[in-house]
C-alpha cells in the first residue's frame, strides 16, 4: 500500500467563503476612508475648516482693498506706528490728501502723496493710543483730488474694513 503525503500548506481551515468576506469588508473600509480623506479635502479648500482654508474675512478684506479705486496692496501696524502701500487704481494721477485708518491711526505725511494712475506710494501712521499686538479690522477713509481734471476733493470711505495684524 502507498503513503499519500498531503502538504499542509494545501489544507484549508477555515470555510471557502470566508476569505471573500473579509476581503469584500476589507475593500469597503478602504473606499470608505478615500471618500471621507476628499471631503475633509474639499471642505477645508472652500474654506469651511479654517485650519485648512484660511480665514475667509482675511481673504475676502485682502481682495476687496486691492481692486478698490483707492488700493491697498500691503499693510503693517505695531503699536505705536503703521505703513500702507497704497495704489492708484483711477484711470487718472490724484493727489493723496488725508487717509485714516479706523480711529487709531492717523497719517503723519500730509498731504500724502501725488499718484499717477497704476502707481503705488507709501503712507506713514502714527498711533497714540497703544493698541494691543493681534488681529485689527478697521474702517478706511480718503481724501483725494483728481490732477488730471484740477476736481475735487473727494472723500471716500471703503465698502469693506481693513482686516490686518498689529505687531
């Protein structure tokens, strides 16, 4: 008689079918996961998640004072003093005037600036009130002239605060 020698390795212990379960279970979890990572995705990218998107005020407040007739393209506050890069986004040259920032700042070099159309000029502040180092928003106002026309003055008040950080 012959000795039939079965490798071990060939014997199955568990049930045929519970290897497919446990696979179907194991794809499931993982397109679950992949689902959840690009909506945790989309969500901070539209701004939702503020850790994720930034903070929409800042970003909102940034765009609107670039694009305003009157811009500003950057900004710097510590507590005693303040600089603005402000640009002429009128189609003519203005006479900077007045410029306030809120009632904690007041611009020191008057009048301002003579700024051609597209061109940009930097505005000085003094502070005398001793604001407090951290996130600021404030209401921008000018006073301006048109060179080109010999009209004006002209004062005008943004739609939208100035959102910045004080050093």
């Amino acid at each position: 008689m012959e000795t039939i020698i079965i490798p071990i390795s060939s014997l199955s212990l568990m049930h045929p079918r519970s290897g497919r379960k446990a696979q179907a279970a194991t794809e499931y979890i993982i397109i679950l996961a992949v689902v959840i990572i690009v909506a945790l995705i989309v969500v901070g990218v539209i701004g939702r998640i503020p850790t994720l998107g930034g903070s929409t005020s800042v970003r909102t407040s940034a765009s609107y004072w670039q694009q305003a007739e009157i811009g500003i393209t950057a900004s710097y506050f510590n507590q005693t003093n303040g600089t603005v890069v402000v640009r002429n986004n009128l189609p003519f040259k203005i006479m900077l005037e007045n410029m306030s920032i809120g009632s904690d700042y007041n611009a020191t070099n008057l009048p301002i600036a003579t700024i051609k159309s597209g061109a940009e000029a930097v505005v000085s502040f003094a502070n005398n009130t001793g604001i407090v180092p951290g996130d600021v928003s404030y209401a921008v106002s000018f006073t301006y002239s048109n060179l080109d026309s010999g009209l004006g003055p002209y004062n005008i008040t943004g739609d939208e605060l100035l959102i910045s950080k004080v050093q």
